[in-house]
C-alpha cells in the first residue's frame, strides 16, 4: 500500500485586522465583522481535528499588525493547544505583517505541539508516525517587514537541505516519503514582496510548497497538479476580496499528484452582485429579484452571512424611478431590513430605459 500524509495548509489568518468603510453605514455589522477572522480561524482548528489530519502548516501573517494585541495572541495560543490536545502538531512561518522580530515572546511560549521555523535562515523540521520519518518540513519566514531585493526566501530550502540539517538529530530522516515546504512570497504573481521562480521552487526537491501572500486560491502548474499552491486568506476583510475563503486539507500519496480539498472558512463572505431587472414590472418585483439572487450566492459562497454590494442593470421602464437617490436609499433599506444575514452596503443604478422601436422605426433608425 502506497505511503500517504494528510494535512491542512492555512495562511493569512490576519487575526486583529480591522474592517474599513462599515462603521458610518452599520455600528452593528462593523462589529460583527471584528469577530469574523477570530471565527475563521476556529473553524480551521475545527476542521483539521474533525479530519484528524497529520499536522498543520500556517505560511505566514498569522496577525495583521506588528504589534498584536494580548487577546489576539490569547486567541491564536488557544487554538494552538486545542491542535496539541489532538495530537496535531503545527509549523509556522511568519510574513510581511508579523516579522520574527515583531513576535512578543513575553506573551506567551510556543506549545510543544508548535514549531516556529526561523526567519535569519532556513529551517527544518520532522513529522513522525509511529516512530518512523513521515514528513520533512523546511522553510523561513520574514524576519523584518521587509524583504531585499537582492535575496532569494527559497534559497537553502530545499529536501537536500532538510535531510543534511535533521541527519544529526534524525538519523533516517531521508527515509521521510515526503517533503513539504513553507514561504511567504509574491512568487510571480507579485514582484515586490520577496517574489521567487516557480522554476526555483520546482528544482527543489519539495513535493508541495504551502504558500502564504496572495490573498486567493492559486495552485502552479494547476489545480490538476499542485505543486506550489496558496490557499488564499481565511475570511475577506473588505470588497476587494469577494467569494469564499478558506484552507486547503491537502493530501499526498505516493506516485500519485497531489490531492486539494478546499474547506471554507469564512463565516462572513464579501461578494459584488449584478441583478438583471428587465423583467421586473414594478419595486415589490425588483426587491423579490434581488433576494432571490442574494440567496442563490449565499449558497454557492459556503458562508453563513454577507455583505454585498449591488448594482441593478437592464433595460426597464422604471429606470427614471431608479435614478432617484430616495428610491435607491429605500430599497437598500428594504432589502436589509428582510433579513438579517445580509447587510448591502451599496446599491447602484446603472439600468438604461427601454428603446421605443416604433419610435426608431418612424425615424427612419
């Protein structure tokens, strides 16, 4: 029977990090969104012990500030030591928002169940199963906010590299069936936070590199074959990062590819929407569209509640009625008023009127 290893991939967390452009349109919904990341992060805890996976890796931006708060930290611990009452062990990096430097250590130590890889060098790790090598870990973190230009993150992280540093402390660690790699970087996709080659990440020796970064699901060469792969942020703080979030439960086999199950995780999901109100007769009739629309993605985004924005499209007879500024205003009331799970924070017209063909066709058009 082929060798496998399960576990899951999460970065990004961000935990403490503030939601903007809410507070002066809903004190209530800009405070439920202060304890949507904390719940993010739950529900990956959640996740990974309901699957009892092997271990779990967190590539970076575990906070959003370089200066957390106590609770956060008391939060992110908790969840730590739950994963250790599991028998789940835990690697972290850390990235661009929370440096090494930047760590208080006086708040809390590091579970036994966690390890920190560094962020002045590589570092290295070994995941066990009944006493035999299973995993090799290695990876680096940010050590300052910055990354310089002129070096390489990937460099020295490679199986090669894992084998020779865990050989002392590990004596058959190059037995390990796998190899799991952990960066925070722009790879390609963004040049100035300590962006990498795939090329060079592919030469490495790696089976799967967790990525931390880039706040969205991405997998190189493709989702048919993951090698490098971020598993995006796991709640979305504001517009700019609609649909579902979440971790990825992520499973090798050998001679096999590599195997992704995304898990949402996000209890509230930003999303634009574009309600074609052509066929609506009347504002009762645009209302009903627009609720039936705010449930169809409530279902395809996994998520419990929503904060959209909203723009009416089409060509209706009701669009002068439309482009009063009251009307709109009462709408979006309406509509957020009938139910409690969605909050619209926007809602715009950009309806045309309908064409009088007979009236072309009189002028000769």
């Amino acid at each position: 029977m082929s060798k496998r290893v399960t576990f899951i991939h999460a970065a990004d967390l961000h935990l403490g990090a503030p939601f903007r452009g809410l507070r002066a349109l809903s004190s209530k919904w800009a405070n439920r969104l202060l304890t949507a990341i904390p719940e993010s992060y739950d529900r990956m805890v959640d996740a990974a012990i309901a699957r009892d996976v092997d271990f779990v890796v967190v590539s970076g931006d575990i906070f959003d500030s370089a200066r957390p708060s106590y609770g956060d930290y008391l939060h992110f611990f908790g969840g730590l030591e739950r994963l250790g009452e599991a028998g789940i062990p835990v690697y972290l990096i850390t990235g661009n928002h929370d440096p090494y430097t930047s760590w208080q250590h006086d708040f809390f130590s590091l579970p036994p169940n966690a390890t920190m890889l560094p962020g002045d060098r590589p570092g290295f790790a070994l995941v066990e199963r009944d006493g035999q090598p299973l995993c090799l870990i290695g990876g680096r973190g940010y050590y300052n906010q910055t990354w310089p230009m002129d070096e390489c993150i990937a460099e020295g992280v490679t199986r090669e590299a894992a084998e020779q540093a865990l050989a002392v402390q590990h004596p058959n660690a190059a037995e390990a069936p796998f190899a799991v790699g952990l960066l925070h970087t722009g790879l390609n996709l963004d040049p100035v936070k300590a962006p990498v080659d795939p090329a060079v990440l592919m030469r490495a020796g790696m089976d799967y590199w967790a990525l931390g970064h880039i706040h969205m699901k991405y997998a190189y060469p493709s989702f048919d074959d993951p090698r490098l792969v971020f598993s995006g942020c796991i709640q979305g703080r504001d517009i700019k990062e609609t649909g579902e979030r979440g971790v990825f439960c992520v499973t090798l086999r050998e001679g096999a590819k590599n195997e992704l199950e995304f898990i949402p995780t996000a209890s509230v999901v930003w999303q634009r929407m574009h309600v074609d109100v052509s066929d609506c007769a009347n504002l009762p009739d645009i209302t009903d569209k627009i609720m039936r629309e705010l449930f169809r993605e409530n279902g395809k985004a996994h998520c419990e509640e929503m904060v959209v924005r909203i723009a009416l499209e089409g060509a209706t007879p009701l669009h002068a009625m439309l482009d009063r500024a009251d009307v709109i205003a009462g709408l979006r009331k309406h509509v957020n008023d009938a139910y409690s799970a969605f909050f619209c924070d926007a809602l715009t017209n950009l309806t045309v009127p309908p064409r009088d063909k007979e009236a072309l066709r009189r002028e000769g058009l």
